[in-house]
RNA sequence: GCCGAAAUGGUGGAAUUGGCAGACGCGUCGGACUCAAAAUCCGAAGAUGGCGACAUCGUGUGGGUUCAAGUCCCACUUUCGGCACCA
C-alpha cells in the first residue's frame, strides 16, 4: 500500500466533508479531549510533540468510535521569552517568528492526521485573544484578587536588565557572566493564597495520577502552628511563625529574613556594615540554595534583643538567609534544642541551648531532638505531651494577647509582571490623579505596539515606546502612563481551555451558558513538568471565574493524564543546542504517519516515555503490511463454509479476550499492550486452518475498527476495500460477546512449598474446598506430593494451587 | 538540599496491583520457499550446569514481612521531573 498516498487522499477527503466536526446538538454526549498546547519556539516539531499528540489523537477517536461526541481543539502558547530572545540575537520579530513558526507547525500537525477542531483553534499572542487575557486581569483587580508589591528579580548590572531564572548560570548571567543579584521591584501578583484551602480540599475528587495530587499538596503546603509576638526594645513588635509552639520556652535567639523591612529600623550603629554586607551577600544566593540543609548556617546579629512573651527572657535579633520572607511571617524563633538548623546555627553562633522536650521512656533524646515528647523547663507545663504543651502555651499568650493558632501556606501569591516585550500588557495605567486604574473593558485590548527597541538596555522594551507609554487617564481623561510590563504566559495558559469551545466570540471571553456545557475538560494530556504550576493556576482561574459568577464548575481538569518524555538517542532532553533533536518528518516520508505514530505508541510506555530509538519502527510498517495481506486475502473470496468448530471457537475466544483488553487498554493509554494483543490477534489470524470464510471477514473487520483509532488512515482505506460504511471513525467500535469468553476449562500453576512443579488444566466449574479436594486427588498432583503429609493448600483461581508439604 | 518518580534479558518494554517474571516487538539463531539473495511464512531462545528429564540462580544494592515479593516495609546507590521569571 502506498501510505503516503492513502494519507494525503484520506485527509483531504476528511476535510471536505469534515467528518470530525463537534456536533454542538449533541454536547450532553460531549467528550473534550485536549492535550496541552504547545509553544512555538523551534521551528520544527520533535518527535516528541508528536507522542504528546499522536496517541492522545488515537484516545479521542477511541471515544468517537465508542458514540461520544468528540471536542478536540489544538492551539498555540505564543507569547514567551525564546521568541524575544531569538529577535535580539537574530533582529527577526518576535511577531513574525512566531507566526512563521504556527505556520509550519500547522502543517505538520495536519499531516498527521489528528482529528483537531482546527476552526476552535486559538493562538494567545493574537490581539483578539490577549484582549480577553487582559479582562481576566481586569475582573481579578476588580475582584481583589490582584495587587501590587516589591518583589525581588534577579537583575544582571552589567547588561542593566531582569533576567529569567533560565539566564541565571551559577548565579551569573547567562549573556555576560557578571554576578546577577537581587533587586526589589514593585510588581503585581494574583492572590492565589486566597483560594489555598480550596486547591487543597478538591484534590481529592481529582481523577489524577496521585503522585500529581501530592506534588500540589506539597506545594500548598499547609502547616498549622502559631503566630507568637516578641517585641523589641523600642517597644515595636514582630510575630513569627512555628509549628512547635511547645518549645517557645527553648527560645535562645529569634531570626529575621535578610529582606524583612524591620531590619532597617532596629538594627545598632555598630553592626549596620555587618549587616549591609550580610545583606549583600544574600542577594547573590538563589533561593534554592538558601534553602539546603546542608549548606552551613550563616547569619549576622542586628545589635537588637527582643522579649520572648511567655518568659520575659531577652533574646539577640539575628538575620539569617535561611529564613524566607516569603514564607510564614519572615521571622523564627530559634530553638537550638528541638531543631536541626537551629541546632547548627547556634552552635556556629555560641548561642545558649536549653532543653525543653524530654522523650518518652527508652526514647533517645539527644539534642537536637525533634521528636514530640514532654514539656520540661516550661513551667506551669511541665509534664505535658507535645500536642497539649502548644495547646496550652498557645492559649496562654492569645490571653495576653500575644499569639494565636494560625493555619500557613508554603503556596505563595502568583508574580504575573515581567519586565518584557513580548507578552500581554498589562492593562493598567498610572494618574497622578487617579492613581492606579485599570484599563475600562471596553477600551481593550491594549495592543502590543510592534515597533519596538527589544534590545536589552536597562529599561523594559515598552517603556521606550513613547506613543505606548503616554495615554490618558480613563478615569480623568488626564495625562497618564501605562503598566510597562507584561503578564507571565501562565497567564494565558491558564483559561484557553475555556476560549477554544468559543473562540470566535467578540463579546466576552466565552459565553457562561455555553461554557458551563463544554467543561469541564474531560481528559487532559499533558506533561508532568506542568504538575506544580500550570496545573495550579488553571485551577485557580476556574475557581476565581465561579466565585465572579461566569462559570458553575470547580475544577477545569476532571482527568488528566501525563505523557512521559521523549528523549534524544543520547538520553539528553531534546534541544537545539545539544543538537539531538529528532524530527518526525523524514520518518513520515519513508513509513508515513500511521506507523510513525503507532511505532511511538509501541515502542514506549505512554507515560515514560525514553530515549530516541528507530529500532523497530520498520517492524510497525511490517506489521501493517502483514494486516493488510491478511485483509486482501479474504476480500475476494466469496466461498464459504459455515462451520463452527474448534477453530473457529477458539479464534472467537482470542478475538473477544483482544477487544476486551485492547478497550480497557485504550482506556487507561496502555497504548503499548493495546497494540501487542492486536498483535496476537492477528497472529492468530494467520494461524486460522478453518473455511468458515464469512467468520474470518467478520474477525477482520472487528480488527481494522479496533485500529482505526491507532492507524486512522489505513484503517479507513481497507474499511473501503472490505466495502464498510465511509467514514470508518462513524461505526461503532467493536464490543465484547462476553458468552466467547467462557471457558470450562483454566491451566494453573501448581506449586509445592512455593515453587513452581508443573501445571494442570482444571474445570471452571469448581471452587473453594471441592477445587481443593479436587487438586491433591489428581494423579500428577499425588506424584508431585510423593506421600508427604499435606499441611496447607493454597489456591488462588484461575492463578494458581500452593500445596505447602513437610 | 527539599518535593515527586524510575531502575526488569543483548535491546524497547509487559506482568490482572501480593499469585506461573520476561507478554508483544527489535536483534540473534534455526527451518521452509528460492539457482541465490531479498521479501514472506514457521519455529527456538533469561543466565549457568547437564546428552537429557531436570537442577540452581535471576527484576539497581543490602536487610525484612509473607505460603507466595518486580510489586509491601526499612536503609542505600544511580538516573529523571519540579523548586515559583523556560514553557
């Protein structure tokens, strides 16, 4: 067969009488099926873009076949930091990168033959899709969930810009080599800490893998402990936070992060070098770093002492980079005794360790001990369990007025500016009047304006934009500036989800009623690197959006599965650079995109994924090759016998076993298997002996429609040459005849004291003590006991008999 | 460092979730067809020992639980994903 030809007449022929389009009659039968849009930033599609696509392609028609009415819309993530930095290397736009890039990476994904929605396809860095980005900002301000505070970027000084975590190499800066450090710049943030308990609470219903589910719960990380007050000697209090309020009395020192405002304010004359350079020093550490436990403890006294409220005692004010002033309040307590790293830093520091846990009997409790235990040294509390100890201690100072219980979140709120040209503006301006305003709904989008200095220069490229940055005020109609900065592209990827089922819609973003129809997503493909962050702010639009009162759903993603990575053939992550990157296309002239694809689903777990290798693909184009001799062979002959004998039974029996895995297989994207039973299948196929020429039609035709969804092309084309109704992805897939499956007869493996001696045949018809009673009396299974005394038979059905002797 | 995964023949990968390890392929070897080769069809095969029936070993390492462990528990090793401005 030629597969190229059969591909390209098949998929003009789909497109002109548009067989995958959605019904939208038909949503109560909907599946919205969708795979993470991917983001143009090579030229070309990898063979990796098309184990994302191809096999979720092959799920989707899965459940076409099966009567669903299948959504399934593809699109582009456009707006991004590799297209601005491709535009200052090469001067090439990122406008017109990218869409040259949409352009090639379109047809490449209609050469392989996916059923996409193409007319629902949405592209973020179009004005028409960007103007309602930037209402979703709109509504968020509008709803309090979005506001403006300092927040560090790593600055490089030499090239005088803001760089992305990516551009940081070892702390230096990836273009210069200079030492990039810290800078606070005002920037607006979405309050998604608003909305922590809930994201916590639904995952649960979730039907996710669980080691996503954990991943988000570990970065919510709720923790529940107290707010304690100390206060200072000039009479201006802090609160930290801790989750062991029990050892409050232990307090040796307390910690302040490096950036928290009241450094300034109380640190003496005398340690202010100490502490500016301290300060120093800290803005060249990466959080990752600050945060080891191995790294030794570093620190630097303020000159200032604080009261512990629950003893009076006088404790130094250190600041230390291992307290974040993002987390909790940006303050600890110091507890050498019951804490690892206040165990170090004390010990570096010579600060006083005083013990005030006590282990249970034959606990060890060497100091530092972390463990619960019992309160010592805490006066009235002594004696008391750990849990009891913070409950009382905790009471206690909310008497006084001086702690409370708190519930914390290591979750932080979102930073959505970025200092950059190509992303969508932020629609805010700034009046000396008005202050800040936002941008009236009816007055966006605001456009990106396209002449514009890219270049790295110490200024964001927008604010060289005079004709950007100079407007009027909408509220006063006086002179005013505009936000020069840009949203995150999390940002447009966390609601395309709710654009592409109405992506023509110049009115509103997506009309509610309609919406509420379509969503949520039923299966969602994408990669797991997305499972902390994507995953998340999507969650946490659709939650914001319901409570404003445009959609009544909770969750966007009711499933979701994660396709594992391919690799290059070194076992590197594909990239440019390493210059490992596989390209399909070569593959798709030689094999075509049937077997390329299926070679992928073959070849790979769906959810591992692994190095690059063409070993076998040859065997996929083989294996078709093979189904269709089988098919051409029986097409013509119309002489029939009808027998219904062994063979024939037997034939039936290993096709039913086939459809029944190869569903439950499609179902759960065990691509691999699924296609290795229809490898068995037709294996025996070609081991058929009978005439019964009618039968083995029927068996055939089941078979093509089982890899319809897998071969779509090939499928379709012997479909036609067996005759069937056009278009095959419209007949049914085939269902299981469960009364072909019943056997009367089952091998098991017999085994004495556990190891495997032989295998018998029993009847199905047996069960518990009379299956027994019926093993050890057969013959072979006498042999194998030998006249050893028979202390315990274990038999597991259809498994195996375990026939412990001695 | 912290969070989350993974490790199975020469090789890609299976294993009903605690029940016959290695399905289905690739590669290899043998046979059929052929003058021959290719293609195709049929078959063998984890390792070691044995002519053989068979025995022993075997799922990254070391322990453990169990009638039974690739699967569960403990301690490690290595690799991968994420760590909030790559998307």
């Amino acid at each position: 067969m030629d597969y190229i030809a059969i591909e390209k007449k098949w998929q003009d022929k789909w497109q002109r009488d548009d067989v995958y389009k959605f019904d939208k009659t038909k949503v109560g039968k909907k599946k919205y099926v969708m795979e993470m849009f991917s983001y143009p930033s090579g030229a070309k599609l990898h063979a990796g873009h098309w184990f994302n696509f191809g096999p979720s392609d092959s799920y989707a028609r899965f459940k076409a076949m099966q009567g669903y009415n299948v959504f399934e819309p593809m699109g582009f993530d456009a707006f991004g930091l590799p297209a601005e930095n491709y535009a200052i290397k090469t001067g090439i736009h990122p406008e017109d990168s990218t869409l040259k890039n949409i352009d090639t990476m379109e047809r490449q994904l209609k050469a392989m033959g996916a059923m996409f929605n193409w007319d629902a396809e949405v592209v973020t860095c179009m004005p028409d899709y960007y103007k309602w980005t930037q209402w979703m900002f709109v509504q968020l301000y509008k709803a309090g969930l979005a506001y403006r505070k300092e927040a560090p970027v790593n600055w490089c000084p030499s090239c005088a810009t803001v760089l992305a975590n990516e551009q940081v190499v070892d702390g230096a800066c990836e273009r210069c080599n200079s030492t990039v450090v810290r800078k606070n710049l005002t920037q607006w943030f979405f309050k998604i800490t608003d909305y922590a308990e809930e994201l916590l609470n639904c995952l649960d219903d979730l039907d996710w893998p669980e080691k996503t589910k954990l991943m988000q719960k570990n970065w919510i990380g709720k923790s529940t402990g107290a707010e304690v007050e100390f206060t200072l000697d000039n009479g201006k209090t802090f609160r930290v936070f801790t989750t062991r309020a029990d050892t409050l009395y232990g307090v040796s020192y307390v910690v302040l992060a490096p950036e928290h405002p009241l450094v300034d304010e109380i640190t003496t004359p005398d340690r202010q070098a100490d502490i500016d350079a301290y300060r120093d020093m800290v803005s060249k550490v990466n959080e990752i770093e600050r945060l080891s436990s191995t790294r030794e403890k570093t620190g630097a006294f303020t000159g200032a002492y604080a009261i512990n409220p629950i003893n009076g005692k006088k404790v130094q004010v250190w600041v230390a980079d291992y307290v974040l002033y993002s987390y909790g309040t940006g303050a600890v307590m110091g507890v050498p005794s019951h804490d690892e790293r206040d165990f170090a830093f004390a010990n570096k520091y010579g600060m006083d360790i005083t013990r005030v846990v006590k282990g249970g009997e034959g606990v060890d409790d060497t100091l530092p001990f972390v463990e619960e235990g019992y309160a010592i040294n805490c006066d009235e509390f002594d004696g008391l369990p750990t849990s009891e100890a913070k409950k009382g201690i905790v009471e206690k100072l909310a008497s006084i007025g001086k702690g409370k219980f708190v519930t914390n979140y290591r979750l932080r709120d979102w930073l959505v500016s970025r200092q950059r040209y190509w992303g969508a503006p932020i629609p805010v301006v700034y009046c000396d009047k008005c202050g800040t305003v936002v941008v009236p709904e009816e007055q966006l989008p605001v456009l990106l304006p396209r002449d514009v200095d890219f270049k790295p220069d110490g200024k964001s490229p927008l604010r060289k934009h005079e004709g950007f940055m100079n407007t009027t005020c909408p509220h006063c109609g006086g002179p005013a500036t505009r936000e020069a900065d840009t949203l995150d592209t999390f940002v447009c990827s966390s609601w395309y989800f709710l654009r592409y089922p109405d992506n023509k819609n110049q009115d509103k973003p997506f009309d509610s009623e309609w919406i509420n129809q379509m969503l949520p997503v039923d299966k969602y493909i994408g990669g797991a690197e997305h499972a902390c962050m994507h995953l998340l702010y999507a969650r946490f639009f659709v939650k914001a959006l319901r409570d404003m009162g445009y959609l009544n759903f909770d969750e966007p993603f009711k499933s979701l599965v994660h396709q594992g990575i391919i690799l290059g053939p070194d076992g590197q992550k594909m990239s440019k650079s390493r210059g490992n990157v596989v390209s399909p296309d070569s593959y798709i002239d030689k094999y075509g995109a049937d077997a390329f694809r299926m070679y992928l689903m073959f070849g790979f777990s769906y959810t591992t994924g692994g190095p690059w290798s063409d070993d076998g693909i040859r065997s996929i184009a083989k294996y078709l090759d093979r189904v269709e001799r089988l098919v051409l062979g029986y097409i013509d002959k119309t002489e029939s016998s009808d027998d219904i004998g062994e063979e024939e039974k037997n034939l039936n029996y290993i096709l039913n076993t086939t459809i029944k895995k190869v569903t439950e297989d499609m179902e759960a994207f065990s691509f691999n298997t699924a296609i290795a039973r229809l490898m068995e299948l037709t294996n025996a196929i070609y081991l058929y002996k009978g005439t019964n020429v009618n039968f083995i039609k029927d068996v055939l035709d089941k078979m093509v429609r089982l890899l319809a969804p897998i071969t779509p092309h090939f499928s379709e084309e012997l479909n036609m040459l067996m005759g069937k109704p056009y278009p095959i992805i419209k007949r049914e897939y085939p269902l299981v005849d469960e009364s072909a499956l019943v056997k009367n007869e089952v091998e098991i493996a017999i085994q004495i004291n556990s190891k495997i001696k032989g295998r018998i045949m029993i009847p199905t018809d047996k069960s518990g003590k009379d299956l027994e009673e019926y093993i050890i009396a057969l013959p072979e299974v006498v042999a194998l006991i030998g006249g050893a005394t028979v202390r315990k038979i274990i038999v597991v059905p259809g498994r195996l008999a375990n026939i412990i002797v001695g």
